[in-house]
C-alpha cells in the first residue's frame, strides 16, 4: 500500500492531468451531439468488429457440429425420397400411402481404396449400429457400393470399383435394364452390360438404380452414358457410364436397409425344408 501511495505522490502532476483530460472528453462528449455520435459510432466500429472475428471463430469451431447436423437432414429427406409411394399424377403424393420400407443411415467413410482390381471402404457403422451384410450405400449423388462384412463398430463396403460388384441397374428413360460391372481401369467409369439391342440408347442418358433387386431402392444415380457399343453376338450393348460420384473423394455416405429384405430373399430364393 504504501508503494501506491509513493507512487500517486511521485507522479501527481501527471496522473491530474489524465484525469482533467477524461473530464473534459467526458463533458465534450455530452454536451455536443456530434462528438457524441462521432464517439458511439466508433465505439460500435471496434465492438461489432470484435464481435465478428468471435462469431467467425465460432462457426469455423462450429463446422463439424453443422456438417453432422445436414447429413441428418439429407438422411431424413432421402428417407421420405425412396420411400415415399405417388399416385399416376406425379405431382400428387398421398401421405397415406407413405411406407418406410427403406431406412437410411448416415457414416463416415474411414478408408477408401480406388486404385486396385478389388477396392473395398470402410466405414464408421457396424453391428452397434444394426448394419448388415448386404445393405446398399450410396453418397448424396449417387451409388457406391454394398456392405461386405461388419465388426462392432465398423463395416467393409463392396465398392462399384471392384471386378466382383455385380448390380442391377437400368436407363431412366425407358425400363431397359441390364448388370452394372467394373471393368477394372479407370475410377471414373464403370461398365453397364446385357442391355438389349432393341434399346435406344443415347450419349449421355442417365443410369439409375433399377429396382429389381432387395438391395437399393428404384431412381438412385448412378452416371450417364460416355459410349457404347454392341458386343460381338450383336444381341447386348456394353456401355461406359461416367460416374457422378468422384469415387476418389468420398467422406460422407448413407447406409441404406430394405426392411422387406428377407422377406423378399425367400421368395426369390426358397429353402427346401
């Protein structure tokens, strides 16, 4: 304390001036309105733009949480997408023929290879998560593969880039469908065969998933026609599709489970009792 005291003695000169100037900025301020105005609006200046950087710092600190938080909502409205049953008017959708066949799951891809003959991902859902074998998984533009196999916390995806992804897919425009492959060269291109000759095909008609399978659900993208040709019999096309998906640059991807799966299966595939 009486080092303060000392210290107010040694520099009461200076400390009286400082303290006469603040009065007088004081009284300035108030009795003039535009040194007032002048002093507000720059104390508002320095303040928002203190409160920008914070709120800039936030939402960068922010984007993981808004990033989970849109996937959600894709997966909501994909759900509602495929799973959603129109009459013959297309703009009509009676919301009670609403079924949820199709549940989505969001993930993480974890691993991703593109670069072998048989390229497999992996993902941040497994068993915990209800995941199975055999579930379709797709991206917000399109196809990416099927479940392979599933641990406690994490699953194996089949990729389309793998020489043994066999799955059914067909052209928008008509109901001509056919097997989607890869042929094992480039990561943006993958093989469409065994569709028919009598199909019109033109360049850069789209492929979708076709349906006809307990795996993926009719209408998911899956690329558009780069080029075609007939196989050596004259009877199919073998056809290029540029794929949607930049399959060397996927993060965040949706699990897909048909919950009539197996009901399905045993038709198709009766067991003999």
């Amino acid at each position: 304390m009486q080092q303060i005291i000392n210290f107010i003695l040694r520099n009461k000169s200076f400390l009286l001036y400082i303290l006469l100037f603040i009065i007088s900025i004081f009284f300035t301020i108030q009795n003039h309105s535009y040194q007032r105005s002048k002093f507000v609006n720059s104390a508002n200046f320095l303040s928002g733009g203190v409160y920008n950087k914070v709120n800039n710092i936030n939402k960068y600190f922010s984007l993981k949480e808004q990033n989970l938080l849109l996937q959600e909502e894709n997966n909501k409205l994909k759900s509602v997408l495929y799973n959603t049953v129109t009459e013959s008017k297309p703009s009509f959708i009676d919301s009670l023929s609403y079924t949820s066949i199709y549940q989505f799951t969001p993930a993480l891809v974890i691993k991703n290879n593109y670069t072998f003959s048989t390229n497999i991902l992996l993902i941040d859902k497994g068993k915990r998560d209800s995941i199975k074998q055999d579930y379709g998984v797709i991206t917000s533009k399109g196809i990416l593969g099927i479940v392979d196999h599933t641990s406690k916390k994490y699953a194996t995806v089949l990729s389309i880039l793998n020489t043994k992804s066999k799955i059914s897919a067909q052209l928008k425009r008509t109901n001509h469908f056919g097997t989607l492959k890869w042929n094992g060269k480039s990561p943006e291109l993958v093989q469409l065969v065994d569709i028919s000759s009598k199909a019109k095909l033109i360049q850069g008609d789209t492929i979708i998933t076709s349906g006809r399978s307990a795996i993926f659900p009719k209408g998911i993208p899956i690329g558009t026609i780069q080029d075609f040709k007939l196989d050596a019999a004259e009877d199919f096309y073998e056809i290029n599709i540029a794929l949607f998906n930049d399959m060397t640059n996927i993060e965040h991807v949706y699990i897909i489970e048909n919950k009539d799966a197996t009901e399905i299966n045993n038709l198709i595939n009766p067991v003999n009792e």
